[in-house]
C-alpha cells in the first residue's frame, strides 16, 4: 500500500515555486501511519505563545534554515523538533505542489512521509499543545470537508477549504494541503 502511494505521488510533477524575495520557505511533513487497513494523518495544534499560526492546527514544520540544505531536511527537522519524529523513522513517499501562505510570507513545500503506529510523540510544549490523527477515510467525508469561496485581503475571490474533525476546526494552508493532498489519492482512484 505505500507502494501505491508513492507511485501516485511520483508520476506527477509537483509545482515548485520559484524563491521570491519577500517570501521564506519553509517545509512541512504530512506523517501518515496505517492503522489496520486505513491510513491517517498526523497534525499538532500549536500553542498560543507562538508568534504565527497560534492555536491552530497544523502538520510539523517551519522554516528553511540554510544548514538544512533542503526543505525535505528542513521539514524532517522541524517534525523532530516539534513532536519527536525521527528522521530515520520516516519513509517518503514523495512532495507535494508548493504553496504560498496567505496572512504570512511563507512558500510551504509539503513532503508525505509514512511512520511506523504505534509511535512515541515527544511534543514541544512550547510550540505543541496538542498531537492528533485523522484517519484518510474520515477527511473524505463531505460531512468533515467543506469548500467555500472568499475575497482575500489582496481583493482575489479563492475557493478555500476548511475541515471540522475530532471538535477541531483546519484551515488555512494546512486545509489547502489536505484538500490537494485528497485530490491526488482521489484522482487515482477515479482513474
């Protein structure tokens, strides 16, 4: 089965986008385990001392360091930092398109790597309050998925993505993420 996931995610290209001066890249991890038969996604939901993103749910990362070298190490980094993920026991599957935040100056490179279940988390109690998994199978659901239309600051009308699972509400680029994640497993199967 991760056989299939990284054959989806490496027959397609992903969008990289180029380096902008008033943008700082960062990387996230999407850590998947499998549970039985059904995969699920691992999130934190950040504390509210940080500086960005406080009290939100999100997937371990943060910015690109230059010894990182790259945003893979970048975002394996920042997920042992944050919640205790080693490196050595992550498996990636592939990346994701690139995306550009919206109320902050990050190009986010998402990475899907698959970790062994059950695993220890070890979270940062100052950038962690919280570590939770969803399953595959339940952010599919219509009901836990919604789609909306939105003016942005910058007057551009998008289509956004919200997904209300276990009393927590994910949005932001962390929904855009699982939404395209979603879209590439699905594409597949509609194939």
């Amino acid at each position: 089965p991760d056989a299939h996931l990284r054959s989806l995610l490496a027959q397609r290209i992903p969008v990289m986008l180029p380096p902008e001066a008033a943008r700082r890249p960062a990387a996230v991890l999407l850590p998947l385990f499998k549970n039985a038969s059904e995969y699920h996604l691992v999130f934190t939901r950040r504390t509210e001392t940080l500086k960005h993103h406080k009290g939100q749910v999100s997937f371990p990362g943060g910015s690109f360091e230059s010894a990182d070298g790259d945003l893979l190490t970048t975002a394996l980094r920042e997920s042992y930092e944050e919640i205790g993920i080693h490196p050595e026991h992550v498996t990636i599957l592939g990346r994701l398109d690139d995306l550009p935040t919206v109320s902050t100056p990050f190009t986010i490179s998402p990475f899907v790597g698959v970790i062994p279940h059950p695993y220890t988390f070890r979270p940062n109690p100052i950038e962690v309050a919280l570590v939770f998994d969803v399953s595959l199978a339940v952010l599919v659901d219509p009901a836990v998925g919604r789609s909306y239309v939105r003016a942005r600051d910058d007057g551009a009308i998008i289509v956004d993505y919200e997904f209300h699972v276990s009393g927590h509400v994910i949005w932001g680029a962390t929904a855009r993420i699982i939404h395209h994640f979603l879209s590439v497993i699905k594409a597949s199967a509609e194939s």
